[in-house]
C-alpha cells in the first residue's frame, strides 16, 4: 500500500485498517491548523476527536478523496463550532493575583490585630487548644492561607477551616465573658 491518497487507495482499501493511517498522515497537519486558526482552545484534542469520529466512517465516504476531504473537514467545521459553544458557556477563569488587588479595605485579622497589643494576642491564643492555636498563628501571624496552613500542619484545608472556625467562636465566646465579668 502506499502512502499517498489517491482515488484508486481509497477504493482499494476501503476495507484495510492502514486505510485509516494514511487518512490521518494526510489530513491531520491540515485539521490541526484549521482548528488552531478557528481558535479551538484545545486544537490537538478536538483534532483527535475529528479523527475518532472519522475512523467508524471510513467505508461510507463516497466521492473519492475529494469526498473523503470534505468529510473529514466537515467534522472539523462541527467539532470547531461545539468548542466555540463550550467556550461561551465556560466563565473565564483568571487566576488572583494579589499584586494586582487594589482594595484598600483591610481584613477583619488585620484590624483586630491593630486594635490589640502582641501581648494581649499571645494570652487570647494561650487559652485555646493547641491546634486550633496553630491554626490561628499560622494564619494570622505568619500570614499563610488556608492551603499553607494545611500544608504545614498535615491536615486538609477542610480540617484547617474548621479547626479555626472552631478557635475564632472559641475567642468570641472568651470576649463575650470577659465583658461580662468585667467591672
């Protein structure tokens, strides 16, 4: 068999499996730049669905390559559009970039924080066990997010969410008596 498509192979080997082989080493450079062009945002993986929609097909390509051509680049054309939909249903997501953030409204830790001596910190952090102190150190004195918290500690970042959920009621609750004792 060879290489080239021509009218004679495809009748020729209308039945043979490398049939399907020369049908890709053919199109599949020029189905790639189609779709690259057309802007298909995964443009090597909807060219192997092109091709995957193609192989159960082969036999049933009339035309010649002329029609075999139009075939395949008409599968392209609707796989090209169905990414085109997914992309207008799909949000775009941008990444956060902190650097980027001009918010200048300052956090509820931040202003805690400026409110209360180091000191008064260290014995409201003392009272509470000692993960849950963990947590809030992490989180408020060294500033690391929920991830990096879950990181150090070994645990997942449901467990360290809750974990300072747990603290933060526990402190407010200790400010609550506080208050209440106090003259």
């Amino acid at each position: 068999m060879t290489d080239a498509l021509t009218d004679d192979v495809l009748r020729a080997s209308a039945r043979d499996p490398e049939l399907f082989s020369i049908v890709y080493r053919t199109y599949a450079s020029q189905v790639l730049g189609y779709l690259t062009a057309r802007g298909v945002e995964d443009a090597e993986a909807v060219m192997q669905e092109v091709f995957l929609a193609v192989l159960p097909r082969l036999q049933t390509v009339t035309g010649g390559v002329a029609g075999l051509r139009t075939f395949v680049f008409s599968v392209a054309h609707a796989r090209m559009v169905d990414d085109h939909r997914r992309q207008r249903r799909t949000p775009v997501e941008l990444p956060f970039e902190p650097d980027l953030d001009g918010r200048e409204e300052s956090s509820a830790e931040d202003e805690v924080l400026q409110r209360i001596s180091p000191r008064e910190v260290a014995d409201l952090l003392n009272e509470l066990p000692d993960e849950q102190r963990e947590v809030l150190s992490l989180r408020l004195v060294a500033a690391l997010t929920v991830d990096q918290v879950a990181v150090v500690m070994g645990k997942s970042a449901g467990a360290v969410k809750q974990l300072q959920r747990r603290a933060l009621i526990r402190l407010r609750e200790q400010s609550a008596v506080k208050e209440y004792v106090a003259p």
